[in-house]
C-alpha cells in the first residue's frame, strides 16, 4: 500500500515531468514561429494542455499611456476576446498592476480571498489560485506581466507552479524582441536603447554611514568597465544597483540584458544564453540570439548566480575569460564585448569551501564586491526611506499620501527581515486601508498586529504609551517634550519615545536641539 508520502513524491515528480515537457513544447513552439502573436498563442496553448494552467493571458505595458493592455488570452471565444483588449491596468492596479509595479510575481491560494483581484474578464475560477509573474525586458521595469490559473487547489504546489511560469515568462523575452515580424515588446514602444533609461543613484536613499559609504563605492565603479559583485540579502535592493551602475557608466546608451541564473533547467541555458543556429536543433527553424549576444556593447547582469549549477558556471567561465563564444550548433565564433553584473544573497565563500561554486569563477566575478548593508543595520535610513517609498506609492495609485512622524518611529522599531521590499509592501499595504492620505501610526500598528511578518514579538522595542505626549506636536518638539519629562536624559527619553538612544541623539543632531538646558 502506497504511504501518504511517497504518493505525494510521485504527484511532485509528475508535475516535474509535465513542467519539463511544455518548456520543451514551448521553446519549440518559439522556434517554429515568426509571429509574435502566433508564438503567444501556441504558449498559452502548451500551459493550458501540458501544464494544466488555464486562461493564460499576457499583458504589455505602453509607456505613453502608462498602462498594461491585453495582448492575447486563451481559451475564450471572439467577442469576449474583442472586449478584452478594451481593458487595461494602471501601475499597482489588481494583480496584474501590482506584479508590474513591484516587479516580482505574485500568488493568490484562492482568488476568492484577495480583495486586490478585480475580475474584469470575467473568466477566471474564484475558488482556485492564480499566478502572476513580470516578464522582464532590458530596462528597469518590465515589459509586461504573464498571468495563468492552475487548474486545482493544491497549496503546496503553488511555489513549484510559480518558479514554472517565471521560467516561461523568462524565455519569451529575447524571443519578442529578436523575431523579425514580431510584436514590440510594449505597446508603441520606441526603438530599443535610443533613449536611455536613466536610473540615479538618488533611488538609493539613506544617510547613514553604510549607505554612504556604499553609494561612494558605487559611483566610483560605474566610471570604470570593471566586472562587479553585488552582494545582500533578499530585498536590499540588488538590481536597482545593477541598474544604477549601467545607467550611470560609459555603457548607459547600450543594452542592459537581465538573466536570472536560477530560473532555467540547464538543458535550456546553453541556447538562452548563447544562442542557436537554424537547425541545431528540432523545432529550429531560426538563428536566434543568446543574452551574451543581445547584451554585446552593454551590461549583462547575472541575478542569483549563487544558484546556478555546476554545468551552468563552467559555460559562464569560458566567455568571461576569452569573451568569445558560438551559437549552439554553428562553427563560428562571435567576439562580443559585454561588461558582467552579478548578485548574489548567498556566501560565495562558503559555497566554493563546500564545492558547490567554482573557485576560478569565483575569482573572475569578485573583482569588485558591493555589499549592500540589510535594512536592520540602517534603522536611521527609515526617516527618509519611508516617505520616499510613500511618494512612490502615491505616484502609482495616482493621488496624494503622506505618512506621519508617529508611523515612521514605528516603522523603526521593527528589524525588517525582508529589508527594503518588506517596508515597502507593508507601506502599500498601509495605504491600501486609508482614504484619506495619511499613513498613520493606527494604520501600521492594524498590520503590526495582524501581519505574520510585522508582530509584536518580533519588534526588538515595545510599542509605547504616548498618551502623555501632545498629539499636535510635530517631530522635533516630541522628542523635546521627551527630553524635558526625563531631565535630559536621552536613554529614559528613548524608552518613553519608543526609539534607540542612537535615534534620539541622531535627531537631536540633525534637528539642532540645544542640549545644555541643565
């Protein structure tokens, strides 16, 4: 008799199987294809019959207009088609909107559950999951968003179903933009790299010593065409870096190619990466363009190559020290010139001790490290942080917000495991249950107390009783007020505000509090 368990490894190797088999069916698909709207069609079909995810739709984002419009779904009729393209998402509007403007993907375990669905189309199951995943292009923000319903309620499966569809977004990027009748990759979108987009280093906001002395590091590296090494937890920020450094250097007209390393089996690396020649294999029936090739004159940056396998880092190594490679199934070799970004949340020093990262890699990528300090260890940064985040927020939802001096000593209270991105979804989250535009205290502390990610208990400060304090009173005279209920001591002051006393001295610094009041 089959055991619970090993019946769950057979459905789990199944679904890996089936998973493997529509990649397949789908880079074949783009191989056999011209036509943009063709190979969208032939996609969705694989998901819906092979992958067992129905009603595959993929959204483009036109930049004059500053929405995602419909470009094609699957398994509706004519007229429902029709009225579909009629339909669009502003940045941050549903999930379609959000995955968009957060650029990661997003998962509903139950439609049902999720007030951000907003169901437009009419077409979905509400007692089912759906899956949304960017489709990323070479400028900072994605091109699109591919969205599809897997067609059972199996919680467990959603993270496998979810890494499944970043990969499928993930090939059809390259394939849009090198097919010669195929579709933009945006809507109306100008010619590619004509005009730069331009990313400063003012996204990068922090006053306090890491961060400064990281955005120093940073403008001094972007002269310069050296290979670079971002290193960080999940959420620090790594791309936005990665951006920053190509769009600030001498290669800012030039592409900026994305790869994410962990996002491919590695059966499929060698042609996404290099390329292949008309008939190198079954179902190529044109020569395409790998990222190196794509990236030649530009930045190809290698997100999470902690995670690539051993196959994947000995074809990386090769180019980087030779800079010459061939399309799969061709005999000449290509020069190309392509300055390498890598970023990691991983210890590449314990990875290459334990065998599982090569150390001549290693070597050839860490030639200049950029450590991007986790959010925790710049609880400061969060006074300015917050309400830059905020005015982010305000511009995607399209109306005024401010957040108060209250919610921002709050927010400095908590140690942010998720860094950055976790402050940010928690912001959104906080605006999403006002109406009036201010993100106050009351509106965190609803989230502080029912969000798994921001609970009492793993606040390193209680929440303090500030019924003492004058509630009109702005920043600068509470933390006066403060100080005179204590005598002027800044540590007892710390405790009543809720603050760190390196808080309390740092305001006491920068909003010129004259200390010599005893």
């Amino acid at each position: 008799m089959t055991s619970i368990s090993s019946a769950g490894e057979v459905i789990h190797r199944f679904d890996m199987s089936a998973q493997f088999t529509a990649l397949y069916r789908i880079s074949v698909a783009l191989g056999q294809e011209n036509d943009g709207e063709r190979s969208l069609a032939a996609i969705l079909k694989v998901l819906h019959e092979q992958a067992h995810m129905q009603f595959g739709m993929v959204c483009l984002f036109d930049k004059q207009r500053n929405a995602l419009f419909i470009k094609k779904v699957h398994g509706i009729d004519e007229e429902i088609d029709k009225n579909c393209r009629q339909v669009r998402y502003r940045l941050g509007e549903g999930i379609v909107g959000a995955v968009m403007s957060q650029r990661q993907a997003m998962v509903l375990p139950r439609v049902a559950d999720d007030p951000r669905f907003l169901g437009r189309l009419n077409i979905y199951d509400y007692s089912l999951p759906l899956i949304g995943v960017p489709i990323l292009g070479t400028d900072v923000q994605p091109v699109g968003v591919l969205v599809a319903q897997p067609m059972a309620l199996h919680e467990d499966r959603l993270p496998s179903s979810t890494r499944f569809l970043e990969m499928v977004a993930n090939l059809l990027t390259p394939t849009l933009r090198v097919a010669p009748t195929a579709m933009p990759l945006t809507v109306d979108a100008p010619p590619r790299c004509s005009v730069p987009r331009q990313v400063g280093f003012e996204q990068m906001v922090g006053k306090s010593q890491a961060m400064r002395q990281t955005l120093d590091i940073l403008r001094q590296v972007s002269k310069w065409d050296t290979t670079v090494l971002v290193r960080g937890e999940s959420g620090t920020g790594k791309e936005l870096i990665a951006n920053a450094i190509h769009y600030n250097s001498p290669r800012a007209t030039a592409p900026f190619v994305k790869f994410n390393c962990a996002a491919l089996p590695d059966n499929l690396l060698e042609s996404e990466l290099f390329g292949h020649e008309k008939g190198a294999f079954t179902g190529a029936i044109r020569t395409r363009k790998g990222r190196f090739e794509l990236a030649d004159g530009g930045t190809l940056f290698l997100d999470e190559i902690g995670e690539s396998s051993a196959s994947f880092q000995a074809k990386l190594l090769r180019i980087l020290q030779e800079g010459e490679m061939e399309r799969v199934g061709g005999d000449t070799t290509l020069k190309v010139d392509v300055r390498i970004i890598a970023a990691t949340n991983r210890n590449l020093e314990e990875e290459v001790r334990a065998g599982n990262f090569r150390e001549d890699l290693y070597y050839r990528l860490n030639v200049m490290p950029v450590a991007l300090p986790a959010l925790r260890e710049r609880l400061d940064d969060i006074a300015d942080l917050a309400p830059f985040l905020v005015k982010k927020i305000a511009l995607r939802q399209g109306r005024e917000l401010r957040i108060s001096e209250g919610a921002i000593r709050l927010l400095m209270t908590y140690s942010w495991p998720g860094n950055v991105r976790e402050l940010e979804n928690c912001l959104e989250r906080a605006s999403v249950m006002i109406e009036e535009g201010l993100i106050d205290r009351d509106v965190i502390l609803f989230h502080h107390h029912e969000s798994p990610t921001l609970s009492v208990k793993t606040s390193p400060l209680p929440v303090v009783d500030e019924s003492w304090l004058d509630q009109d009173l702005d920043e600068r005279q509470r933390v006066i007020a403060a100080l005179e209920k204590t005598g002027w001591v800044q540590a007892k002051a710390a405790r009543l505000l809720g603050m760190t006393p390196r808080q309390v001295a740092y305001r006491i610094q920068i909003m010129d509090i004259n200390m010599h009041r005893i």
